[in-house]
C-alpha cells in the first residue's frame, strides 16, 4: 500500500502574525519571515508576564509615597 501525502497546514495565528514563518538551518541557525524587534512588539502587547507585574506595581507605590 501507498502512504498517504501529508498536506502541509499553516498552523493557526493571530491576524498580525499572518505569514510568520521560522525555520531552523542545518548549522542550528533560526531564520525568521519577521524581525525580531517586530516580534517583541507584539509579544509586549499581547502576552502578560508575571515577571515585571510586581515592578510595575512597586514603582507606582514610590511615585505616590
């Protein structure tokens, strides 16, 4: 029996990543259809990190205090 062809999908994303593609080369190197400053931005719009919640919050503190 023959095997089945996979169809390649494009995995689901958000609208502003639409076309974003890595990839990684035989030496181990990531390329990537965006830069990385572009990546960031949307990564600081859209992803909450619990890291810089409590920062956020004690500097406000010391601006009223």
């Amino acid at each position: 029996m023959a095997k089945k062809a996979k169809k390649k999908e494009t995995p689901r994303v958000n609208e502003e990543l639409e076309g974003f593609n890595m990839n990684i080369n035989s030496f181990g190197e990531i390329s990537s259809s965006f830069s990385i400053d572009k990546i960031n931005e949307f990564l600081n719009k859209n992803v909450d990190d619990k890291k810089l919640r409590d920062r956020e919050e004690r500097n406000d503190k010391k601006k009223k205090g």
